[in-house]
C-alpha cells in the first residue's frame, strides 16, 4: 500500500486562461503529485460533439448527447516526450485538437449539460483517490473535492488573459483574433458562472490568487509557501 499519509489535494478552479494549468502543471511536478487538467476532459467531449454534430451554433442537442455518452471515452496518459498528461478521446490523442478556438467557443454549453458533468467528476473523484493530486477546473474545490486541503481560486484582468492566450495561440500557428479571444474569454466566464450545474464560484475557503502581474516563478512561489503551512 503506497503511504499517502501527507498527500494532499490541491483545488485550482478560476476564470478562463488565467493560467490555471501551467502553474497546477509545475506545482505537481515540484510535489511529484499527479496534475489533472479537468478542462480537457470538458474539451474532449466538446469535439466530440463538434465531430458527430452534436452541437450547431452553440447548441447542444442534449437528447442525443446523452444517448452518445456510453461511446465517449476520456483518459490522460503521460507523454515521455513532452513531459505531459494528454487527453485522449477513444483511443486518439487529442491534446493538440481541443486547445483550438472552435472548441474553446462551444465548451461551455457542452459543460453544462448535467449527464456530461456527472460522467466526468465520478472520473475525476476515481483519479484523486490516492490524494497528491493537483486538478484545476472550475468546480473542483466546490463539487469534486470539497474536502481538498488546499482551494486556490484564480484570476487576472480580462485583457491580460485575452493577451495571455492571443500569445499561446499565434505562437501554434492558429489565425485567430485578439477581439474574439477576449470575447471567448469573457463569454465563457460568463456562461460558466450562470449556468445551474456546478456554476463556477469560488468555495468559502479558497484563497484568491489574481495573477495579473505575477511571473510564472512568483505564483510557484506563491503556491508552494501555502501547501507549507498544512
Ligand atoms: O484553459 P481555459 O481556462 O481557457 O479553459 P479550460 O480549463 O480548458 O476549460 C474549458 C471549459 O470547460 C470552461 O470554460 C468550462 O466551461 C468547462 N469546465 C468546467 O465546466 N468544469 C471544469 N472543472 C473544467 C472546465
């Protein structure tokens, strides 16, 4: 039996590309803990539904969702080459595929859809049995891990996020706009706060991070002295 006696979990929830999984990402990897993006499971249910047209104009069509669901399979599996645990989507690796902005301008309907909510926290709440986890998302210290020893909720100024992943985005090549970035961003924090299932709300005993003029190595920082004091 491993000893996981002073493993914790540590719960990143927040609003969009503020940078929620790269610093969960160096966190775990401090730690020697696992990292779970649990937006990319979101995601790869998301193209899913973009490739069976299960979604039109930010539409689901939740009845036929639902009857898909039991051909839905997500699972990470650590990449030796890129230091990375990548989504895959019924035996694909769509690590690359659900980062694009189509999928970022449907997830938020597709998250909140209640059958798509329950099929993935039972996964998520499975992976964080053994603690040392570190999963960022948006309803991970409110409904997967009320019970996480550490809740962080993170936040930075719409336009440095919009600048953020503009940046992210453009360095992979993609033709995307800074305007409709920050009206992705904008709108889904939007629909993600409003919607009824698991609404994205930070938990009476997360600590607020706003990261705007934080470097990557301050926020580490930042983290790592609250996992300290536990
Ligand atoms: O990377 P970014 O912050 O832009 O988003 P993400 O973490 O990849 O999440 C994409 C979308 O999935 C969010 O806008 C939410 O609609 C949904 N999501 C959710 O509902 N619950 C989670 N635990 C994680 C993501």
């Amino acid at each position: 039996m491993p000893d996981n006696t002073n493993k914790i979990i540590i719960a990143i929830d927040g609003h969009s590309s503020c940078g929620k999984s790269t610093v969960a990402k160096a966190i775990a990897q401090k730690l020697n803990y696992i990292f779970i993006d649990s937006g990319a499971m979101y995601r790869a249910v998301t193209l899913y539904c973009l490739r069976h047209n299960l979604i039109n104009n930010g539409i689901v069509n939740i009845p036929e969702l639902r009857a898909n669901l039991g051909k839905i399979k997500v699972s990470f599996s650590f990449n030796d080459k890129t230091n990375h645990n990548d989504i895959w989507l019924n035996g694909e690796n769509v690590e690359q595929e659900i980062r694009l902005l189509t999928v970022s301008q449907n997830v938020s309907p597709v998250a909140a859809v209640a059958e798509v909510r329950h099929l993935l926290v039972a996964l998520q709440q499975e992976m964080g049995k053994s603690k040392g986890i570190v999963m960022d998302g948006r309803d991970i210290g409110t409904v997967v891990f009320p019970e996480a020893e550490l809740k962080l909720f993170m936040t930075a100024q719409p336009d440095v996020r919009a600048k953020r992943r503009f940046d992210e985005l453009t360095a992979k090549g993609e033709r995307v706009s800074y305007d409709e970035i920050k009206a992705n961003i904008i709108g889904r924090d939007r629909y993600d706060e409003t919607r009824d299932e698991s609404p994205l709300r930070k938990a009476d005993d997360a600590i607020i991070m706003d990261n705007s003029y934080m470097t990557r190595e301050e926020q580490l920082e930042w983290i790592l002295n609250r996992v300290v004091g536990i």
